[in-house]
C-alpha cells in the first residue's frame, strides 16, 4: 500500500448546522458546516408536505381507478365470452346428432 495517498481522517470532526453546534461525527475534516440535517429536513420532521401542481395526484388517482376499472371490464367480458361460446357449442352439437340420429334410421 502506498504512503501518504489517504487524507487525515478527524474521527471528533464538530458538525455544525445553520451556525450552531449539533454534534461530532467522523470525517477527513475538522469541522463540517451544513445548511439541512436529518433534524432539520421537513421529510424527516414530518413537516413536508406533498404540492399537487396541477392536480397531478387527483390525475395519478383517476387513472389508477380507470386502469382497476378496465382490468376488472375486460375479465367480465372474457367470462361471458366463454359462456356465449360454451352455449354455441351446446347450440351446435345438438342439431348435429339430431342429423346423425336421423341418418342412422
């Protein structure tokens, strides 16, 4: 390993947040001066709040509900599909051994 390629690591480096001393923490520098912190970001204070610009999420929510809604039409559709073709094949046999019958005689 080479020498002298690694900076100074300060395992005390002071943290400080809008001027104010928060705590230490460790880094390659002495003093870290920062502007938000987990104990001043909204997200983590529960002070965020979402902006609906342009009623975005009202948009997001309507097409979800239309795609449920879709999913759901096109499942009914392909029930009643296969009992119209399960009843035309009862339709169609019947006749068929009617003939055959009819045929035999």
């Amino acid at each position: 390993m080479k020498k002298d390629i690694h900076p100074t690591y300060y395992e005390e480096a002071k943290v400080y947040v809008g001027g104010e001393f928060v705590g230490t923490t460790g880094s390659t520098r002495p003093e870290l001066h920062l502007d938000v912190w987990s104990g001043t970001h909204p997200f983590y204070t529960g002070q965020q709040r979402i902006l609906d610009t342009e009623g975005q999420v009202d948009r997001f929510q309507k097409r979800l509900g239309r795609k449920s809604s879709e999913l759901t039409d096109k499942v009914e559709k392909e029930r009643r599909r296969r009992s119209k073709r399960a009843v035309a094949e009862i339709v169609d046999d019947t006749p068929a051994a009617e003939a055959a019958e009819e045929t035999a005689e």
